[in-house]
C-alpha cells in the first residue's frame, strides 16, 4: 500500500503468481525433494533481485542476502534429508 500498489490476496491467482510449480505430492521423499526445488527457485528469485538492486540500495540488498542465506539453509536441511 506504501507503494502504491494493492495486496493480491486471492488464493485463486495464488499458483499464477508463484515462482515455484505447485507440487501435490504424496509421498513424503517427493514432498521433500519438491521442497528442496521450491527453495533452489526462492534462492535464484532472491540472487536476481540482488544482482539487480546492486549497489543502489545496500539497506534493501542487505536484507535480502540474509533471507537468501536462510533459504540457502533450508535448501541444505531438504538435501540432507534426501541423502
């Protein structure tokens, strides 16, 4: 609302919006390795926008190496569950 801009809440357009494919799963090793994706494509949406704020804006960029680095995290937890 800040940015002039309105919250798409609606979880009709939910799948359309994401960056990740919905994955319905069954199996718990599916569900994990569909995870391990989901976080790899969160890791290369965060490295995009990082690439491109640059230096620009080093408070935004900060704050989006932290979230990077805890999907990286969460990318290693799914990995080694699989192994």
């Amino acid at each position: 609302m800040q940015l002039n801009g309105y919250p798409d809440f609606d979880p009709a357009t939910l799948t359309g919006r994401s960056h990740a494919e919905y994955d319905d799963s069954s199996d718990v090793q599916s569900m994990v390795r569909a995870n391990l994706i989901a976080e790899r494509v969160a890791i290369e949406s965060y490295r995009q926008m990082i690439e491109k704020i640059g230096d620009t804006d080093p408070t935004t960029r900060q704050m989006l190496v932290g979230i990077m680095a805890v999907e990286e995290q969460h990318a290693d937890d799914m990995r080694d569950f699989l192994s």
